[in-house]
C-alpha cells in the first residue's frame, strides 16, 4: 500500500511540520510545496502558479526556497523513475549506445543543449520575467494553444536526433513562466509523431537533466537560512506530492485526455491577466 511504502517519509513530514510551525508559516510552505509538487508533472506550469499564488496571497519566496522546491521535484521524479535511470546508467557504463537505453541517452543529452544556451543567454530577463504577471498570463494562454493542438497529432514515427532536439528547443521556452515543461515537451513529442508513451518518458527523463540544471544554475544564490526545517519541510512535502502525482498521471493520462488540460490553462491565464489588470500601479 502506498501509505504504508512511505509511512517513514510521512513520519518526517509530521515530525518537521510540528517543528515548523514553531519557526515560521506553515501555511506557506505547504501551500507552495502542494502548488509545486502537482503543477510540475501536470501540464498546466508550476512556475506560471507560483508566480500567480506568490501575488494572491502576497507570499514572497526566497531562491534558496525556490531551488528547494524544485529539488523536491528533482527527488520526486528520480524516485518515480529509477528503473530507467538505471537501465540508462547501465548502458552508458557499457558504452552500449546501440540499445534503446543507449540511444536514449544520447537524445537526453541534445535535448538538453538547447536549455543550457537559452538559461546562460537569457538569465536576467527570466529574473524579471518571473515577476509579471502579464507575462505569465499570456504564457498561460499560449500554453493552452498549444496543448489543444495536440487533439490533432497522431503517431507517425520514432524518436531520433532531430525530434530530441526540436523538443529541447521547445523545453527552453518554459523558462517562461506559465510555460509549462511537461506540457511544452509532451506537445512538441506529440505534435512531431511520437505515441503518447514514448512523449512521456522522454519528457520525464528530459525534466530531470533540466531540473538539476537549473538547481545547479542557481546555486550561487543559495543562502543557508536559518530556519533550516522549513526547507526540509518543504522538500520533503513536494517530493511525496510530486510521486503521488506522477502516479495519478500515469494511470490516467493519454493522448485522448492530454489536450484538455488546454482549457485549465487557457481559464487561469485569463484570469492572470485580469489580476494584472486589476492591479495598482
């Protein structure tokens, strides 16, 4: 049962939460930690959603608990998928480049590249990005475009080089908030001619190389606060949330049902941008 697999994970949460709420808001940090946790494996944008919740409720997140949440993330996806981290691992120590794991580690690898550019070419407008919220509301409608024209996709072939890179292109622009990953991804997999299996892995296993980028990108503005449980708190909470999502996901998500998150994205972006309007100047 899954309550008894990670009853010790939830014993810690207990054991932190109690400690928290000695210390700092709680409320907070749970509230991001969920956001964080379901939004990054959804295809709705966890960025564009922290952007919106952090203005809502007047939460400000520092980057220390920032590369927090995504290390919760980063937790939570190699977690859920281990065995094909391990099946990859295996084939690089063999310099077996041949079998699918092999050649899936050479199109992880191009898939990445485009990211790393954009990330060092483009730091302080994304720095300046993640603090308007017209930006993130029209992201958030052009995310639900792109996720409805996935009704019209139909498999046509196989991953290759080419398909990886053009993925990769496309995951440099969810450095956008309200640009999701997942859903950026999984589109441009689909939209190429991927089946819906195969768009999905390569979109988990593409997030974790671009998550730990980005932790590591952001490491020089790390600073130890003092309050040292409400980041393990944090942590802990997004990566239970995120495995628990990822498990949802997997047993109810398809290409039938993909395109229709496009409409969750579009109603939030619209309502972004109404905040925006609304907004004192």
């Amino acid at each position: 049962m899954l309550t008894t697999r990670y009853w010790p994970l939830f014993t810690v949460i207990f054991d932190l939460s109690i400690n928290s709420l000695l210390y700092s808001n709680f409320s907070e940090i749970f509230l991001l930690s969920l956001v964080q946790g379901i939004t990054e494996w959804f295809p709705i944008s966890s960025s564009g959603h922290l952007v919106l919740f952090q203005e809502v409720f007047n939460i400000k997140v520092s980057a220390t608990f920032d590369i927090m949440l995504h290390t919760g993330s980063l937790i939570g996806v190699v977690l859920f998928t281990r065995r094909e981290i391990y099946a990859i691992l295996k084939a690089f120590s063999k310099l077996d480049f041949n079998s699918s794991e092999g050649r899936m580690l050479t199109y992880l690898v191009f898939g990445t590249i485009p990211i790393i550019i954009s990330s060092i070419l483009l730091k302080e407008i994304i720095d300046i990005m993640f603090t308007n919220l017209l930006i993130t509301g029209l992201a958030m409608l052009i995310n639900g475009v792109i996720l409805y024209l996935t009704k019209y996709s139909k498999p046509r072939g196989k991953l290759n080089i080419f398909k990886s890179m053009g993925i990769g292109v496309a995951q440099s622009f969810a450095i956008i908030p309200g640009i999701s990953r997942m859903g950026i991804t999984i589109s441009t997999a689909l939209i190429s001619g991927l089946d819906f299996d195969e768009a999905y892995k390569f979109s988990l296993l593409l997030s974790i190389l671009s998550i730990t980028g980005g932790c590591v990108f952001k490491l020089k503005d790390f600073v130890f606060e003092e309050d040292s449980l409400s980041i393990l708190l944090g942590v802990s909470i997004t990566a239970i949330i995120s495995i628990l999502a990822l498990r949802f996901l997997k047993k109810r998500l398809d290409r039938r049902s993909f395109y229709k998150f496009a409409y969750y994205s579009l109603a939030v972006g619209g309502i972004v941008l109404f905040l925006d309007i609304l907004k004192p100047v």
